[in-house]
C-alpha cells in the first residue's frame, strides 16, 4: 500500500476525530509529542462523542496506556 506523508493541524485532527471521520489506529505518529497529541485528542474526542463529560473523570496515564498508536521508528 502507498504511503502518503502529510502535516495537519491539531484543530483538524480533532474535528475528524469529533466526526468519526479518523481513527486514531489508522495513524502511524513520527515522534513521541505527536502521538501523545494524537492520544489525547482520541480520548478527548470519545468522551465528546461517546460519553457525559460532567459525569466521567479520565485519568489520562491510565486510559492512555491502553490506548496502542503506533510510533514509527526513525
């Protein structure tokens, strides 16, 4: 399969994560600050979607654990 690699900005990645337009599997991260960036955005965007943000606490260590995004190797 042909790889395309391209920049986006964190506003876009989280409106298509908001949408379920993206899913944060189908990324592949380059360096350790993007895909922290990617998880977080993933857990923010499923509480949104998914959850009552006034009725669920997320400890973001704990979910972010077991949340697997791939980081590419150098």
């Amino acid at each position: 399969m042909k790889k395309v690699q391209v920049e986006i900005s964190e506003e876009t990645l989280c409106r298509l994560f908001m949408k379920g337009q993206l899913c944060a599997a189908e990324l592949n991260c380059l360096n350790l600050d993007s895909k922290h960036t990617v998880q977080n955005l993933c857990l923010e965007s499923c509480l949104y979607r998914f959850g009552n943000k006034a009725e669920k606490t997320v400890h973001d260590d704990e979910i972010s654990s077991k949340i697997n995004i791939k980081l590419a190797s150098p």
